[in-house]
C-alpha cells in the first residue's frame, strides 16, 4: 500500500470513528461551524475569487453541511468536500483548515464558471463529476447522483 494511500485510509477510519461524513449532519450540529464565523469566512473567499456567496452557501450546505472536519466515502474531504488532488492543485496544505478548504474550493468553482462561461448547472455538475465526465457528456452526466446534486445546490440559490 502506498504511503498516500494508507494516509487516506488512516483519515478516512478516524472520520468515521470521530462519526464525521460528508452527508447525514444537521446544520449546527454538533461538527458545524458557528454561522457568523463560517458566513464571513465565506464572504471574503467569495469576493476574493469573484464567485457568487450564494453559490459557495449552497455547495457548502449541499457538500458538508457545515462540517469543516466532514469526509465523503470516497475521501472528499472539509467544507466544501475537496478531493485530494484538487485540494494539491490549488495549494491547500490543510483541507480540514476552513479557511483553506473554502479559499480552494472557491477558486476552483471560479475556474469551473470561467471554463463553463458562467453556466452554474454545468460548473456544479463538473465540481461533482469532475470537468471530464462533463466534457464527455456535453452537459450534465446521466449520473442519478450529480443530477440530484445539481437541483439541491441550484434549489439553494433561490
């Protein structure tokens, strides 16, 4: 097992023995952020990469539900659920650090906007899917899973 892998592992058996996931969490549950600190750290990092605050709310509340120590089964992990070669990409040392999580994912949802011209249903798609399973599909994949992830952050922007 390679030393990345057996990381990933160690992190992902104390996430679920710390009884941390990316879904199941009530907001203002018990791993959730106070709303005041978790809205302006939201606010700076959405200004600072040009996204709408509104949408980082949505993937935040779709992704995490808050939980800035939240790892999915398939090892996305913090607020804004980064996988680790995303959070590498964009510089983030610590995905667990909110301030990193929600500085990384923001930028890379600003780049998604810019590669998808703006299009939201797509970039949330390719944040979900990845861009190639976008790409291959020419619009949202026909997966049951980014489809229904899609509505519920789209549904949160309203």
């Amino acid at each position: 097992m390679s030393p990345r892998a057996l990381w990933t592992s160690a992190l992902l058996a104390f996430a679920a023995l710390s009884g941390c996931s990316g879904g199941g969490l009530l907001p203002g549950g018990p791993h959730s952020m106070p709303p005041d600190r978790l809205s302006a750290l939201v606010r700076g990092a959405s200004s600072t990469n040009a996204v709408d605050p509104k949408l980082v709310f949505a993937m935040i509340d779709a992704e995490s539900h808050g939980d800035p120590s939240a790892v999915s089964r398939v090892g996305a992990q913090g607020l804004m659920q980064l996988m680790p070669d995303t959070s590498a990409l964009y510089g983030v040392v610590n995905p667990f650090d909110p301030y990193q999580n929600v500085d990384g994912g923001t930028r890379y949802l600003h780049d998604l906007l810019r590669r998808y011209r703006g299009n939201v249903r797509l970039a949330v798609a390719a944040y979900n899917a990845g861009p190639g399973a976008v790409d291959a599909a020419r619009g949202i994949p026909h997966y049951a899973e980014t489809r229904a992830y899609v509505d519920r952050v789209v549904a949160g922007l309203r």
